[in-house]
C-alpha cells in the first residue's frame, strides 16, 4: 500500500477509536535533538547505556554515573518538545480513553502538556535517595556529585529504573490496563528491543487493537504491527490527526 492510502487508513481509524494507546521510545525525542540510545549518538565516552544504567555500576562508580546523567541532563536542558510530542499530547482530549506509555526520561511529553502517561523508566529531572528513599525533583544543571539527602544525608541516584531493576508496580498495572483495552496501539520511535516495553504491542495486538509503528526504520516488532510508516515521527504524527 502506497502510504497515502495507508495514512487514509489510519485517519479513518483514529477518526473511530474509543480507546487509544501510544507506546513511544527515543525516537520521538531525536527530533528535538536529544540522542538516542542504539543510534550513532548513543554513546558517551565510549560506554553504552547498558554498562552505565545498572545498579553495579552505580554502587561500583557512582561519581562516572552521575558524570553521565549530569551531561543528559545539560544537553536535555535545551531541548523542547517537537510537533510529534505536541501531536500525541493533543490526542488526550479526542478520545474517550487515552494512555501514554513512554520509556523516555527526557520529560518532554510532560512538557508538551501529556498528562495521562506512565513514564515507565523514570524522569531525568527526578532523584531518589538510597537511604530513605524519598523522591524529589530536581533541576539542577549540573547536579553537585556526590549529591546527598536533605533529609537523612544518603546519597541520592537518578529516580531512573535501570537494567535489571523492575518497573514500577504502577506504571506496569497502568500499562496493561490500557493496552488490554485498547482498539488502537501506535508505537513510535522504539527498537523494541529492551522488555518489558518491547512486549507490549502485543499485549495490545492479543486484546484485539489495530497496531500501527511509526519508525525510521523496520523493527523487533514490526512482524506484529498491522500497518509501518517509515519516517521521522515529527513529520507523520501530526498527519494523522488530520481529518
Ligand atoms: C526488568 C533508563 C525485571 C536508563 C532504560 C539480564 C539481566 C537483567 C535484565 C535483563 C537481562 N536480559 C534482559 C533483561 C531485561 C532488560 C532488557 O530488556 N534488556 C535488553 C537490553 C535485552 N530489561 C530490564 O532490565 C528492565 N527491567 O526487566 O525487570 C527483571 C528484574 C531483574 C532481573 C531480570 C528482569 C528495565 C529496562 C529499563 C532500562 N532502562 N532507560 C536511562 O535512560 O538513563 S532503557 C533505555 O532503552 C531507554 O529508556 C530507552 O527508552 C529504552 C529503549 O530504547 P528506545 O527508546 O527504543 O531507543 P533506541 O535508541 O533503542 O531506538 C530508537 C528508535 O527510534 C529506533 O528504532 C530508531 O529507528 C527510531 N528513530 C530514530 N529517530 C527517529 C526514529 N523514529 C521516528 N522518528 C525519528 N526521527
Ligand atoms: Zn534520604
């Protein structure tokens, strides 16, 4: 199908959903300029994500980890939602039901005004502490390492859940409540390559809704989905909308 008619297909859909939930990754993000992680920009001084958000390597390093989440944290700074953030936040207020599932901790769907969502893998802007495990926000540009607990002095990490922590009980029930009764699923800008994120198209797919990618490229999960737009999700996001 040439994509015009399958742009037509998916406005129609979207025209008569009741139920809609968007899974997005960090490809929604890198039109506003923020890497991702598997792409060409994704690295650091040479480390991959993996080797830098696990608890080894905090408990092992913390000051490195820190020096790592402090240059995510300068560089996201400067970033802004693009229209596809802007798009997905509009879709809130069209349909009866509406969740966000999002693996970014960028925060910039909040910043576009998202309000239904589950930030499955934390928020960059949030800290934990290791002692008393209070969570606070916090903006600071870059964040003084080591940075300690105001109110038991433990040391605080990124309220960031990383390999080999599990997700939060909430955010997985809110998940799968939403992708088990969703009649629509769009995934955008994922690999579907880190679980359990990359196992929920098909929660959605086993409840029955019309799966659509919006991907640069084909994916680990593009045998599932029902129809693939290839480009850049600030360009076909907005589109479907369109009436
Ligand atoms: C869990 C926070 C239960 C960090 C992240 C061995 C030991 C322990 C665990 C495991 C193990 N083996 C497997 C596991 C499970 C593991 C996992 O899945 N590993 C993978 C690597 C195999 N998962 C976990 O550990 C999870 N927890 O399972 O708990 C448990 C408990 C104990 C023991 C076992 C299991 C926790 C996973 C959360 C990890 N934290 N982030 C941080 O951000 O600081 S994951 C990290 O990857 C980011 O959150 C990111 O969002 C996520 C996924 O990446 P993507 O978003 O998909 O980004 P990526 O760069 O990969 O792809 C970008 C895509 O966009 C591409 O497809 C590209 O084509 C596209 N694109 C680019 N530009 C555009 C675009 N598309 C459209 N438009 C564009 N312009
Ligand atoms: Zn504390």
């Amino acid at each position: 199908m040439g994509t015009g008619s399958t742009l037509g297909l998916i406005q129609q859909k979207l025209a008569s959903a009741r139920s809609v939930t968007v899974l997005t990754g960090a490809g929604i993000s890198a039109d506003s300029g923020v890497p991702t992680f598997r792409g060409a920009d994704g690295l650091w001084r040479n480390f991959r994500a993996e080797d830098l958000a696990t608890p080894e390597a905090f408990k092992r390093d913390p000051r490195l980890v820190w020096e790592w989440y402090n240059w995510r944290r300068e560089l996201i700074a400067t970033k802004r939602p693009n229209p596809a953030h802007d798009a997905v936040a509009s879709m809130e207020h069209r349909f009866d039901q509406f969740w966000l599932i999002t693996q970014n901790v960028d925060g910039l769907h909040r910043d576009a005004g998202s309000r239904k969502l589950s930030e499955i893998h934390g928020n960059i802007w949030m800290v934990r502490c290791t002692q008393c495990r209070c969570v606070t926000d916090n903006r600071d540009v870059p964040i003084a390492i080591l940075p300690l607990c105001s109110n038991c002095g433990g040391l605080l990490r990124p309220h960031i859940v990383w390999f080999g922590e599990s997700l939060a009980e909430q955010d997985l029930e809110a998940s799968e409540a939403a992708l088990e009764s969703s009649d629509l699923c769009l995934i955008i800008g994922t690999s579907g390559l880190v679980y359990p994120a990359a196992g929920f198209g098909a929660i959605a797919k086993q409840a029955g809704a019309f799966i659509v990618e919006i991907n640069l490229d084909a994916t680990a999960q593009s045998s599932l989905v029902d129809v693939a737009l290839h480009g850049r999700a600030k360009d076909i996001v907005p589109l479907l909308l369109q009436a």
